[in-house]
C-alpha cells in the first residue's frame, strides 16, 4: 500500500481566526506480531510521530506507540495570523519520512 497524506485545511482564513486542521495517512503498518507464510516474524513498522509545521515553525506534534491505528487521523486547532505553508510530517520507527502540505491565505 502506498502512503497517503490526506490533509483538511481552509484555503483562505480571516487573520486571527482559529481554523480546524484535519490529517489522515494511509500507511502500511505491522505491529511485529504476525509471521509471514514460511512463520518468519514480519518485522515492526510502526509510525512513531507526527508534527504539523506553520512556516517552520512547530505547531502540534503527537508521538505515537504500538497500538495506534493503522491509519491515524488527527484533528487539531491553530490561530492563522499570516498567509504560508502547513507542512504535515510523519515518521516512521525506521527513519522513513512521508510529509505533504498545504498553502493558506490570510486576509
């Protein structure tokens, strides 16, 4: 399965307006508990965090651990005060890195 960063975010916002930011990934994760069919443990991929990135700046971050769903969706608040980039990272416990972002504009 390929990795897919959904991202709900408002195009144009008011400045000083709280907007409502919305991720998904569809990532192909494995707790590390299952075995392949020669009974070879599949080995553990699990994202391990996220961090939401407002011009470089850091936002929201979130850690994750074995029992997050496989496909995490995150919803959180940030107060827009100028027009930029919301970058959306995610890292896995293996060092793989899957971001994707979005351009606000404020009036």
């Amino acid at each position: 399965m390929a990795n897919n960063i959904r991202i709900a975010a408002p195009k144009t916002v008011r400045k000083g307006e709280v907007i409502e930011l919305k991720t998904l990934i569809q990532h192909a994760m494995e707790s590390g508990y299952r075995v392949d069919k020669r009974g070879e443990p599949i080995p553990r991929k699990i994202l391990q965090k996220f961090e939401c990135f407002y011009d470089d700046t850091l936002i929201f971050e979130a850690e994750f651990h074995r029992g997050v769903a496989a496909n995490p969706f995150l919803t959180f608040y940030t107060r827009a005060e100028n027009s930029g980039i919301l970058k959306f990272r995610y890292t896995e416990e293996t060092g793989e890195i899957f971001e994707d972002s979005v351009e606000i504009t404020v009036k």
